[in-house]
C-alpha cells in the first residue's frame, strides 16, 4: 500500500525546535523528491522544502529558509523536517508530499494525513 | 516568485452544473501546473498534472487546460462529492507556490 504518515508535531513555545517525519512505504522512495507542505488554520495550502532523490540538493520558501532543514534517510524511506526557532505565524498542519521522477514538472500524488505544529507560549 | 492568482476564491453552484475556475501566473511557467482538491479535515488530491492530464483515477469530468499565463480547471457537470476547496499550484521553478483557492459550495 502506497503511503506516507506523518509523525512529530505537538505545542512548542515560540523560539522553540520540533523534528517532524515522514515514513514512506509501497514506492521506491529513493526514485522521487519529496516535499512538505503546510497549511495554517482556515487558510490555504504553503509550499515549504523539497529534497533532491539522494538528499544531495534542497530549496526552501523563503519564509522558512535558514530555520527549517529538510533531509530524508533513504535506507529507513524516511523524510525529515527540522524546524528551529519556531515563530506563531509556523503553527499549520505539515503534509510530506511525493513529487515526481523529475525536480520539476510533476504534481504531488501522494500526500500523508498531516501533523499539526502549534506554536504557542 | 511567481505568483498563482485563482478566480474566483468562492463558487456557489448546484449539482450539475458546469463550473470554470480560473488561475493565473504571474509569469510564463509553459505547463507545469497542476490542480488539486481538497476536502475539509483532509490531505489535498491530485486532479490534473502538466495543466491538462488527468491524474489515473480521477473521474473525467475533471479537465484542464492552458499554457503560459492562463490555465482553467472545469468541472463538467457538478457531482455532490466535488463541493470542496480547489488549489492551482506551479511546479516551473523553486520556490513553488499554490494559489489561493476556490471553495465550491452548494447553491
């Protein structure tokens, strides 16, 4: 069964870290970017990071950059997000999304149920 | 960036008809946008892929089209199932973005 489920999200004060993951199975994971995508409370999808097949290349919005790292283990099929100094406007449901075989081009076929991250004092 | 802008952000429409949502790039992106639904409380869907292919398991009455600047998404005949929220997203270059959305609801 093709899947990916998410883990990690919780309350965390502003300033604070969480580490959210990603578990894929039924695909060859190693063959396909992988992405994470947030969404805050009533309001629409945000695009957050992509990670290249072999982890070798990464970007990020800008919203995020230099506080989030994205990095995925290929022998555990499992996909990482490190949030560092979390601010409230980073409280959102986190999706893990597969890309394609390509960097570019290809929509998000499959996507986790979500993990919610409130950052809250 | 580019920017997606998607018209219009709400839809009152009844079972059957024909809806036209509208999504706009800021710049050229050739065909690499991509439309998904979503319904509340749950992970977005894949629709279409590359402006106009339809995603393998996604009923055909769900079409796109478009390049360049101006892409559609129609619904053909509106089904009870599709009252959901509707997002554009390009996939020509990073940063990717979504649009803003369309919530379908019912009239």
């Amino acid at each position: 069964q093709v899947q990916l489920v998410e883990s990690g999200g919780g309350v965390v004060q502003p300033g604070g870290s969480l580490r959210l993951s990603c578990a894929a199975s039924g695909f060859s994971f190693s063959s396909y970017v992988m992405h994470w995508v947030r969404q805050a409370p009533g309001q629409g999808l945000k695009w957050v990071a992509v990670v290249w097949y072999d982890g070798s290349n990464n970007y990020y919005a800008g919203s995020v950059k230099d506080r989030f790292t994205i990095s995925r283990d290929n022998t555990k099929n499992t996909l990482s997000l490190q949030m560092n100094s979390l601010r409230a406007d980073d409280t959102a449901v986190y999706y893990c999304a597969k890309g394609g075989g390509r960097p570019l081009g290809d929509g998000f076929d499959i996507w986790g149920q979500g993990t919610l991250v409130t950052v809250s004092s | 960036d580019i920017q997606l802008t998607q018209s219009p952000s709400f839809l009152s429409a009844s079972v059957g008809d024909r809806v036209t949502i509208t999504c706009r790039a800021s710049q050229g992106i050739s065909s690499h946008l991509a439309w998904y639904q979503q319904k509340p409380g749950k992970a977005p869907n894949l629709l279409i892929y590359g402006a106009s292919a339809l995603q393998s398991g996604v009923p055909s009455r769900f079409s796109g089209s478009g390049s360049g600047t101006e892409f559609t998404l129609t619904i053909s005949s509106l089904q009870p199932e599709d009252f959901a929220s509707y997002y554009c997203q390009h996939l020509n270059s990073y940063p990717l973005t979504f649009g803003g959305g369309t919530k379908v609801e019912i009239k």
